[in-house]
C-alpha cells in the first residue's frame, strides 16, 4: 500500500492532468455512483472491486458523499 501511495503521489506531481482524469475524477464518480446505488437499495449488500491506487481515497469520499447525497 504504501508503494502505491508513492506511486500515486509521483504522478500527481509529474503529470498532474493525467492524476485527475485517471484517478482523482474517477474516484469521484466512482464514490458517489456507489452511495447513490446504496441508498436506493438500502436493503442490499453492495460489492465494489477497485484497483488498489482507488481504495484509500474512494473510502474517504464515500463517507463524506454518503452525508451530501440525497436520494429523492
């Protein structure tokens, strides 16, 4: 894991646009597609396999976009 924090942080350093649009971006959509799915199947597990240089940040984002999101 911490290999692929390095990793990650080096490309974010070097190649800042292409750290947004495959990792940065991605964990977004990612995240608030998965909470959106959750709440409207409260009653469901929920699997989700993400590439390791995902996890750590997506775990964040989902708690933080399971607060803001309102399913109507």
């Amino acid at each position: 894991q911490e290999l692929i924090e390095q990793l990650i942080s080096e490309l974010a350093k070097r190649y800042p646009s292409i750290y947004k649009v495959l990792i940065d971006e991605r964990n977004h959509y990612m995240a608030k597609r998965l909470v959106v799915i959750a709440k409207k199947h409260p009653e469901q597990k929920i699997l989700s396999v993400v590439g390791a240089g995902h996890k750590k940040e997506m775990l964040d984002l989902l708690v933080n976009y399971n607060k803001t999101i309102d399913i109507v």
